[in-house]
C-alpha cells in the first residue's frame, strides 16, 4: 500500500489531526499528504518554515539554538514540530530541517543531511539522516522517510 494512502487511512480511521512544519522540504510533505482525496479530514496545515525568522516567530524556536547548533539540528527540528502542533491544535505533527544540497552542509551535517521530528501530546522525537543524490532525490527521500516515521509514531500509540 502507498504510504500516503496508509497514513490518511489511518488518520481518518482514528480521527487523528496532522500538521506539518517544513524547511528543506519546501512543503512537498504536506504537497503528498494531500495528494489523495478526503485529506482535509485530518489534514489541518502546515508552515514551511525555510527562513530562520519563520521558525523564530511563527513556529517559537530558539533563536539560541539555531545560533549555537544551526538551523539543522535535533533540537530545532523537535522545537519545529511543538510548534506547529501547539500552534495548528493537532494531535501529530512532522517537520524537516536539512541540507538538501548541492550546497550547504557542514563538516558535522555534510550535504543530504535530513532531521525529522514527530511530535504528540505525549512525546516527540527525531532522528537523523543521510541521504544521497541529487537535490531533487534528498527532499523526495526527506518526505518519504518522515511519512514512514510518524506511521511508527501513530501505530505506537493506536
């Protein structure tokens, strides 16, 4: 079964809202998650957050954080998530920080790097990940892998 569809079966099965905070996704997450019809029972929004001020003031993070530790952290990616959660009053919510290239990236998060961040009332977690190929190729994978993430995230709790 396509992911997209599993999790919008899911979420309407369990009356579970979703939003989403992007950066280096650009919006094709919640692009992919409406994709299929009927979406807008459980899809509230989302915020593509691709400058810092928009996750600063919009979404609350820690402008100290990004200072100390850049934009593509797991610490600004679990803020992202809780804000757009607490923000759009929904039970999940998904955000991406990452350098999908073919620029950026630093010696500790070279190009590729993707942080994903699922949070609920309960918890919120990331992870983070390498991937390769093209610009093109890292946000497609971005947005697969977090799809992927928050089915284990919902499947956990329902």
């Amino acid at each position: 079964m396509n992911l997209f569809r599993e999790l919008h079966d899911l979420c309407i099965e369990k009356q579970i809202y979703l939003a989403t905070a992007e950066s280096c996704t650009a919006g094709l997450l919640a692009s992919s998650i409406v994709s299929i019809s009927g979406a807008s029972l459980f899809f509230k929004g989302g915020v593509i957050a691709y400058h810092n001020d928009i996750k600063i003031k919009i979404l609350g993070v820690s402008k100290s954080n990004i200072d100390k530790k850049t934009e593509v952290c797991s610490e600004v990616v679990e803020q992202m998530a809780e804000g757009v959660r607490e923000r759009l009053a929904v039970d999940f919510s998904l955000a991406t920080s990452g350098y999908a290239g073919p620029g950026g990236g630093t010696e500790l998060n070279p190009t590729g790097t993707i942080f994903i961040a699922v949070s609920s009332n309960e918890r919120t977690i990331s992870k983070r990940f390498l991937f390769t190929g093209d610009r093109q190729s890292v946000i497609n994978k971005g947005t697969v892998k977090a799809v992927e993430l928050l089915l284990q995230e919902l499947k956990k709790s329902y």
